[in-house]
C-alpha cells in the first residue's frame, strides 16, 4: 500500500513540483518496494533518486543512506 501511494505523488508531479517531497517520493518507493520484495523496481526508484541527488552534497545523511540501502539490492 505504501508504493501507491508514493506513486501516486510521482504521478502528478505538478502538484510537488519542486518540492523535496517529489525527490524523496522516489526514495520511499525504493524502500517499498524493497520490502515487498520487488528488487528490480526498488532498483529503479533508488536510481531515479539518485540521479535527483546527484549534485548534492555527499555528506547528507539521507544521501548517505539511500546510498547503502541501494548498494545492498546489487
């Protein structure tokens, strides 16, 4: 339950627009769907947050995070 309703905010990106609740909409999708069991598509939310991220600082925590949670779906 909890994917949809992450997907539901990645679904209507005007609504958060440049909010960081779109950003980390992807992360607890990754997180969902990791719990759930669905490896492929956590990959892809992580990649997608990631890629968000990636001009970010490397010492935010939730980077940091999303980083390793990542590096054990490989």
């Amino acid at each position: 339950q909890a994917a949809a309703e992450f997907q539901k905010i990645l679904d209507h990106p005007g609504v958060v627009q440049n909010e960081v609740i779109g950003s980390l909409a992807h992360l607890g999708l990754a997180r969902a769907r990791a719990l759930s069991g669905d490896k492929p598509g956590a990959r892809k939310a992580y990649q997608d947050f990631l890629a968000l991220w990636q001009h970010a600082g490397p010492d935010i925590p939730i980077l940091k995070q999303a980083k390793a949670e990542y590096a054990k779906l490989q």
